[in-house]
C-alpha cells in the first residue's frame, strides 16, 4: 500500500470514532462540567492526530493492529437485565466475599454487584455516578497521569470514557478484603467496543488490593480498551492485579499507569490467558524517593492468539527499588511479546532496577519476541536485565519419571512449576488459589495435574 493509500486507510478509520464521538458527547455522564468536556475533546482530537499505531512505531514493531483498526465496532448494548447471577460464579474468589463491581458490556451493574461494608472514607463507585455526583473528586486526578498525548488507545479510551470504577481511600485505611472490578462481555449480535475507565486513588499510608477482570460469556467479537490510573501516597501499599481470560475472538488494550508517592510500595500482577489480540501495557513512575514496584506476571497463549506485555518503568527519584518477572507459556501458533523499559532519569541516584523474561515454547511454530531495555541518565545505579527463552528440560522428565510418574504427568508438573514461579508472588491468598485453579485448567495437561497434586 503506498503511502497515500495508507494516510487515506488511517483517516477513515478514525473519521469512524470522530462521527461515533459526535454521537456519544451530548449524552455522556458528566458533561455539563467544563473540565471533563475539555478532556474528551482532547483526547479524540489526539486520536485523529495519532491514528492506530502501526509496526513502524518502535513501541509496536512486534504487533500489529490492524484486525482491530479494519473492524467496525458498535457500541455495546444495555444488557444488564439479561445476565443471571449465576453465570458468574466461575469468576469469584474462594473464602469470604468481598465487593464487587460488575460491568456487564462497559455499563454497571448494580444488581450483580456486591458492596460490603468499607472502612470509614473508603469510596468503590461507578466512575459515570462519581462524574456526576463527585466531579471534585475526579478532577485532580482524572486523565491527569495516563499519557494520551502519546498513545492512540489511551486517547480514545479519554474520549470516550464514562463508565468504570473509582476507589478512593482516606489516609491511613486498611482494607482487609480485595476490591473486585468484574467486566463482562455478553451478547452483543456484532463487534463491539467499550472503553473501561478505572481511577484508584490511595492516600498516605492507606493499604489495598485491587483486582481488575475481564472475562467473556460468549465468543463474539468484542473489544474492550481499558485504562487504569493508579495513585498512591506517601507509605502506601497496594497491590493490583489483571486477570484477562476473555474468548478466543476479543480484542484487549489495557493500560496500567502507576503514579509513586515517597517511600511507597506497589505490586502489579497480572495472568493473561484469553483473547485474539491482548496488549497489557504497565506504566509506573516512581516519582517519591524511597519507592518500591513489582511488576509480576503471567501470559499463556494457545492457537493463534497474540499477547504483547509493554513494560516500562520511570526511575524519577533517588532510592527506589524495582523488580520485574515475566513470564510466558507458548503452544500452537501463538505469539507472545515482552518488551520491558527502564528509565533512570537523571536524579534518580541509587536506582536499583532488575527485569527478568522468561518463556517455555510447547510447539515448533509458537514464538516469542523479547526486548528488554535500559535507558540510565544518571550514573550511581544498579540496573540488571535478562531474556531466557527455552523448552520444557528433557532431563527434568526424565528425572519424574525414574520415580514412577508418567511422561505426561511430569510435563504437566514442570509447566504448573513454571507457571507457580509467577504465582507465588501473588500474596492474597483466595486470589492465588483462584488463579493456581484457572492456569491448571488452562495446561493442555490439567486433567492430569490435579490427579497428581
């Protein structure tokens, strides 16, 4: 395609979510506030500027768009009536329960949600309820920390944004429960698109857990581009996870962006096992002197599914710490990313940064492309980086099976060790028992496993 067919190709593409965005605008929750309407604006404004990005931008060199660009997606429909409690008992934790949000095609759900009593102070609400009723409480954070200047997806995800969850929690909470944002895609009678917007805010000293889940209840196309905001204040410690198991026919962009306060401590974890097309992009900046950042995850791609994890990390301030481990399980055609940035900027003296990836490929046409990458602008700092990508250890079956395990058996043990590298930095308890059971379920050898365990 020439290069006038191409700008010609991007221009309708995004002419589709300019008309769609002239539609969505005089109705949006919120818009009577000058602020929120200045943010939307900007940011489809930025999106017709961007476009999609394509495998020419370095950021996207391993992943192309384009399935996502040449579809046209129709806003989801209100089905909320017509999804029963049940369906989503696959999707709870064990143990005691905790509250709930459910999103059923970007909307909320009061009805299938479960808001249990908080601590004094601690908000978990329907973004489109806090646009309408808390605009003061959205305005200084909202749209502020996710770069939708830089990022076509993110900038349409401002535009569009209405729906989602916010969590405000006082200086000084301790939430002893997780807080579950469930999203689900239902029926729909064609591909559709929703743009999840999330905004936690956590203040000084406050402690949390987050869990943000997307799943499916039939295999149509959908599309979900979500974008979370992150903040957290001086000594605050929260963990967040991703769960994404959507079908084999969704498309999934989501963007984690972390905002450090001093001597803070954020895990990120995330376990990625369904849809055609994932991008998981994490984006903290440690901004506070003394912080500290895990970013942990898990992928496993099967078919022709494709799953790209954009890392990057921001060293803003002396004395933080941070640690990444990745790790992914290929079988069939699938094709796997990892592509990890660390950026010590310049004052960010006694930096101590370490980014591990690893990947166990089950078939000859399974692929993996891996970049990890430093950027060090300052010159007192412990940076460390590495790639592995192998097969399951022959001799390790071997081993198994001079002790009366069978071959399949032992090659079921060794991937759910591979796997349990991952999920034992996972801390909570129901939601690591939760996760153990879905990737066994996910191993081609899973029956197999629970027997032996």
């Amino acid at each position: 395609m020439g290069e006038v067919e191409t700008v010609a190709a991007v221009t309708r593409e995004t002419d589709r979510y300019q008309e769609a965005f002239a539609r969505f605008e005089p109705g949006a929750a919120g818009n009577g506030q000058a602020w929120l309407r200045s943010l939307r604006r900007a940011g489809i404004a930025r999106f017709g500027e961007l476009g999609f990005p394509t495998t020419h931008d370095e950021d996207w060199r391993f992943t192309s768009v384009e399935p996502i660009a040449k579809t046209t997606f129709a806003p989801a429909r209100d089905v909320r009536a017509g999804v029963a409690p049940r369906a989503l008992a696959p999707f709870t934790f064990p143990g005691p329960p905790c509250t709930r949000l459910v999103f059923v095609n970007g909307r909320y759900a009061p009805a299938l949600s479960s808001l249990r009593p908080l601590p004094g102070g601690v908000k978990a609400v329907s973004l489109a309820q806090a646009l309408s009723a808390e605009g003061d409480l959205l305005e200084p954070h909202l749209a502020r920390y996710a770069e939708y200047q830089q990022d076509a997806f993110t900038a349409l995800n401002t535009a569009f944004m209405e729906d989602g969850a916010f969590v405000l929690i006082p200086r000084g909470a301790v939430l002893d429960e997780p807080i579950h944002f469930l999203y689900v895609a239902t029926e729909a009678g064609a591909p559709t698109i929703t743009h999840p917007r999330n905004l936690i805010v956590a203040g000084d000293d406050s402690q949390a857990t987050v869990v943000e889940d997307y799943v499916s209840l039939t295999e149509e196309v959908s599309f979900s581009n979500a974008v979370t905001e992150l903040v957290v204040g001086q000594n605050g410690v929260l963990s967040h996870y991703l769960i994404e198991r959507e079908s084999a026919q969704a498309f999934n962009v989501s963007t984690l962006r972390i905002q450090q306060g001093r001597s803070s401590n954020v895990a990120s974890h995330s376990v990625l096992v369904g849809g055609a097309l994932v991008r998981n992009n994490i984006h903290p900046v440690l901004a506070g002197e003394g912080g500290e950042c895990l970013i942990n995850g898990l992928f496993m791609g099967t078919g022709r599914q494709h799953m790209d994890n954009y890392m990057k990390v921001e060293h803003a301030a002396p004395h933080c710490d941070s640690r990444q481990f990745y790790q992914g399980i290929l079988d069939g055609q699938s094709r796997g990313v990892f592509h990890g940035r660390i950026i010590v900027h310049k004052d960010a003296q006694k930096t101590d940064a370490k980014q591990t990836n690893r990947n166990l490929l089950l078939s000859e046409e399974a692929q993996i492309d891996t970049k990890p990458q430093l950027e060090i602008y300052a010159d007192d700092v412990k940076c460390t980086h590495g790639a592995t990508i192998g097969q399951i250890d022959e001799g390790a079956i071997f081993y198994l099976r001079s002790r009366g395990i069978a071959a399949e058996s032992a090659r079921a043990l060794l991937l759910f060790a591979f796997a349990g590298e991952s999920l034992q930095r996972m801390k909570v308890a129901p939601i690591r028992k939760h996760l153990e059971a879905l990737v066994t379920a996910w191993l081609p050898q899973g029956k197999l496993l629970e027997d032996v365990r």
